[in-house]
C-alpha cells in the first residue's frame, strides 16, 4: 500500500509477549476496510469489526511501521505500554458522582440495551447459558465455588466478579485463569472503539462498571464458553450484569446491610433489589435469611412464577476428608448454594438427568475436587510477608479478608480468631515433633522453622480501612466485640487511606506516599477506635478530646498516635513500621488482621507479595 512517498509494511504484533512470533496478514484480505483512528506517533491502526478469526483472541490493534527510501528506521516505540494505554481509556469511564446520583445519563438502565445493540451481542447473550448470583455477602464466594465445579466436570467456563484486587484481568476467567493480557487488549479496543465511534450525547459512553459488564459478555461470546456465572456488582435490578433476560439459574445469598444509600434503609428494601434478577419462570435459590428479607424474596419469587428453594448448608462430611477451598465456616454456606446452582444448571441444560435434593448425602467426584479447589483472593486469606519471610519465616503475617459491612465484621472475626488459634496449635504441634509444618489456606500457606516459632509470644494488630459511605460506628464495635468474644484483643490498631484511587485504574492508580494527604476520615475512625476500647476498660467516655490527644514521633515519618491506635499517611508506611517492629522485637511474631475494604486488602497484597 502506498500513501504519498511512504512505502507502509502491516506487520501484527501481539501486545503481550507470547512464544508465538508476531503474525503479519494482508488487509485486502479483510473484508471490512481499517478506519485510520488515530495518525499519530507512533502510528496505529484499530480495526472497527471484529479481528479475523485467524488472529481471534489477540490484540485488534495493528501496528504500522514506515520506512523512507533508503531508510529502514523503525518509528515504534510507544509512549506507555499498550495495556497502560488500555487502563487509560478505561479510567476515562470512571465517574465521580457518587454512585446514588441519579443525574447522569450514563445511570439510565435503558441505555445498556443501545449498548448491547452497538456491540451485536443481542443473540450471543440469548444463547448464554448463565448462572447469576446477587446477594450482600459470599456472593463472589458462592460464583467461585460455582465455577470450580463446573470446570471439574469438564465444562469451559468464564466466570465475571468484582472487584479486581491487582489487576482489572481478575474480573474476567476463563476456565479458572485470568484472561491473558493479549486477549484481553484484543476484545477490550474493539468494544470500546465501536462505542467511541457510535456513542452521541444521548447515548453517552458506557459508565466504568457498566463498559466492564458488556466487555465480559463480549468475552464470553467471543471464547464461546459453555457456562457465563455473572457476580452483581450492586444491586440487582439494576446492575449492569442484569440484561440476562433468560438465565439457566439464579442465585441470592446471605443478605445483610451495605449499599444502603442506594439499595434502601432496610433488609426487606435491600431483598427487593436483589430479587430483581429473578426472571418468569427460571428456578432460583437462595440461603437461610433473616425473616423479614425472606418475605420479601418469597414474594417477588411468587409474583414471577420462580420455583424458589433455600439451599441447606453443605455437610462437611460429604468431603470425603478433603477441606473447602475458601477458609471460614460460613464457606459451607455458599457451597451448599454453589451445589444447588450447579445441579439444577446440568439438569437444566441436559447434561445429566438430576434434580436438586435438598439433603444431599453423596457428591460426585466432580463436585468434591471443585469445591476443595475452588480459589478466590482477598476472603479469608493468609498471605506471610514476602521480605520478612526472606529473613525470619512466620514473624509477619497478613490474615485478609474483605468484609465490609456488619454481618461480615462477625465471620471475618471468627475466621480470624479460628486461624491464629489453629495456627499457635499448628506451631505448637511441629515443634514437639522437631519438623515442619505448612498452615493451608485459601491461596497461600506459611512454612515456618516451628520449633522456633512456638517459643514466640505473638500479638495481633488490626489493619483497617472502610469507605466513607460506610458507618465505622457499626463496623468497628461489631468487630472489637466478635474478636474479644473469642479470646483476640489488638494491641494497636492501625488505620490508613487506601493506596489505590477510584478515579484511576492501573498502575496509575496510586496515590503519592507523602505526609500531606488527608486523613481526616482516619482521624474519624481511630476517635471511634479510641473510645470503644475505653469502653471497653469501663473507662469514662464522655470527654473525648481527653482520649484522643495526638502524639507525633518523627521515628514514625509523621504516624498520629493514640494509646491504642495509630494513623498512618500511607499504607507503604504503615507496612514499613510492622516491619520494623519485627526487626526491632524478634522474640515475637506479628498477626495483622487487614480488613474494611477489598480496596486495601488488594492494597495490601501488592505490597507485600512483592
């Protein structure tokens, strides 16, 4: 092809580095012609339509190289890498009205179906054999559960959660594995391209979570899944993932109080949203409920003619030995709800001739293998820290979990206690035997010289974080109260601002480690802090500018210090001072309990899996 006097060489190149070599094809053997988007350095060219099915899967972009006569200078060398390229544009999606507001376009529900339209994904989504799950909490527990099962029975799966805790690729999985970086660049330019080129002001772009929806649809019809299991991300009847007009099976489990400044004030307002996944028709199951949100699941099911079951608790006993993949014992709730989905979905697609019993005494290998290796970050996980485990094994360990509302305060707690009492008898145990043991969790375990270890006094610390559209004065009593309940008193609780901004997806995404951030809402939840461990001691409360007298130790690079509590800038920092009191306590080991937020726990993972 010649454009002027330069001669332009086509030439494929997969923006991820694979084993395969890059591709070059002809675009006259294209059937659409290329629309030249952007004629800039370095030059590039986004197809409108889909790739070629010889190149399916990988990156729709193509990049051009020039040549002058006589010259073979390659003019490539981007300004940022094409997946930061990618966070960009999808970071230009986030808004920040807070998600209640009802003023912008992009809330408008109707628009997901122009969406859908823009994308031809109107008949792929028809034939989408889903699997939907709403609920407050163990929804993302209960998918991932589900998804592990299907995928043992030898069925290709793509499974849809939020939020990502490191990387945006968490929230799309193929067959129990995060989409490559190459197909997801591939499928990510091509939707949004297509809305950048077809969206007008009435039909505005799709909103952050909303373009994340329609991309994963877009994934799953392009990968040709046999099973889409679809998380909510709020709500229900309203969600982005709620276009489903016809799913195989839905889902709702345990329901509590989050989200209320959207969802309403109570459990039975709370329970009509999430119903709103139930479809005319389409089997349903939920988990035992408080009465009064039950009610009102019963008769949304009623008014639509759902067949709605609750679904027992699985029986550890059917395990043959083996233990669940996700820690707690509220797991043994989803997993009940995951084996009533998955059962009632082969049946319902004509794979095997079985119906749902209620009181399941025996699950087929299948089932078993999925459950003992399901996997899900960020619940109920037990992560040693990477650069104090090169140096002194166990002595700092993180215990994650992202409970953030007051039901998931009481399990994380009991999780938590559990754990570390498990653990010292674990250590305890090894070392009379001289060996060594591991502690299995969810997704890592702790290898520890145990003979050691045992002769260590240990000492938990609670790091925390919420969002401010939470109520602290719910979360953190619910917490202190469910931990001293069992035994566990923090000797510090440290509070900080998560790394990660909303407003910013990628590696782009943090925020300065500097001392001038505010911290006013951290300030709020130590005050909170302060006075319930006061409280607790029967200690007058009623001054409470006399308990929360800051003290500064530059030592600490600026830390707000109370008795019991501390206030960090950053989390780097906050992460920095457990490490430091590691090294300066060596006759003891650190448990700190992270929990508040997804956000920080991810946060967290970042830092000290490093």
């Amino acid at each position: 092809m010649e454009i002027g006097r330069a001669n332009f060489n086509y030439t494929f190149c997969p923006l991820a580095q694979s084993s395969n070599p890059s591709r070059s094809f002809s675009l006259s053997s294209y059937q659409q012609p290329p629309l030249l988007s952007t004629l800039l350095h370095p030059l590039t060219l986004r197809f409108t339509s889909a790739p070629p099915p010889h190149i399916s899967g990988c990156s729709s972009r193509v990049r051009i190289k020039m040549s002058q006569a006589g010259g073979g200078k390659d003019e490539t060398k981007p300004t940022m890498s094409p997946y930061e390229e990618a966070m960009e544009a999808l970071s230009s999606l986030i808004t920040k009205r807070s998600r209640a507001d009802k003023s912008n376009k992009g809330d408008r529900y109707e628009l997901l179906f122009d969406y859908i339209k823009m994308l031809e994904l109107e008949e792929p989504i028809k034939q989408m054999k889903v699997i939907h799950v709403a609920g407050t909490k163990g929804k993302g527990s209960t998918c991932a559960f589900t998804e592990s099962i299907l995928r043992n029975c030898g069925f290709r799966t793509g499974l849809f959660t939020s939020p990502h805790l490191i990387d945006i690729r968490e929230r799309f999985r193929l067959d129990g594995t995060d989409i490559c970086e190459e197909k997801f660049l591939g499928y990510f330019w091509w939707c949004f391209d297509r809305f950048k080129e077809r969206t007008t002001d009435e039909v505005p772009m799709p909103t952050y979570f909303r373009f994340l929806a329609l991309l994963a649809f877009k994934i799953f019809a392009a990968e040709q899944v046999d099973v889409a299991i679809l998380e909510v991300g709020l709500g229900g009847k309203y969600d982005a993932t709620n276009v489903v007009e016809n799913p195989v099976v839905c889902g709702v489990s345990s329901l509590g109080y989050d989200h209320m400044e959207i969802l309403g004030n109570t459990l039975g307002q709370i329970a009509g949203e999430k119903a709103g996944i139930f479809k005319r028709g389409v089997p349903a199951f939920t988990v035992p409920q408080p009465d009064e949100a039950m009610l009102v699941l019963e008769e949304k099911a009623s008014q639509l003619d759902v067949h709605l079951e609750v679904a027992a608790p699985l029986d550890a006993n059917v395990l043959s030995g083996l233990h669940l993949g996700l820690e707690g014992e509220h797991q043994y709730i989803n997993a009940g709800l995951a084996i009533a989905l998955c059962s009632t979905w082969l049946q319902r697609t004509g794979h095997v001739e079985i119906n749902y019993l209620k009181e399941m005494t025996h699950l087929p290998e299948q089932f078993v293998k999925g459950l003992a290796t399901a996997a899900l970050q960020g619940r109920a996980q037990i992560v040693p820290d990477q650069l104090i485990e090169s140096e002194s094994s166990g002595d700092l360990v993180f215990y994650l979990d992202g409970a953030h509302s007051p039901e998931s305060m009481d399990v994380c707690a009991k999780w938590f206690s559990l754990a570390i009492r498990r653990d010292y008898k674990q250590h305890n145990s090894s070392a009379s035997n001289h060996g060594h043991n591991e502690l299995g969790t969810s997704h890592d375990s702790i290898g520890m010289g145990h003979h050691e270890a045992s002769k260590k006094s240990s000492t938990q610390f609670l790091l925390f974080n919420c969002m401010s559209v939470r109520d602290p004065e719910l979360l953190l009593p619910r917490l202190m109260r469910a931990c001293a309940s069992h035994g566990v008193h923090f000797q510090k609780a440290l509070f900080v601002p998560n790394v990660s901004v909303y407003y910013k997806v990628g590696a782009s995404s943090s925020t300065p480690t500097d001392t001038q951030v505010d911290l006013s809402w951290q300030l709020t939840l130590q005050r909170i802090w302060e006075n319930l461990v006061h409280a607790e001691k029967d200690n007058d409360v009623k001054n409470t500018d006399q308990i929360y007298e800051e003290v500064t130790d530059d030592a600490e690079k600026g830390a707000r210090s109370c008795e019991n509590s501390k206030v960090f800038a950053s989390l780097p920092v906050a992460i920095n001072w457990l490490r430091d009191t590691v090294h300066k306590n060596r006759s003891g080991r650190f448990q700190v309990l992270v929990t508040g937020s997804l956000h920080l726990v991810g946060d967290v993972l970042k830092l000290v899996k490093k």
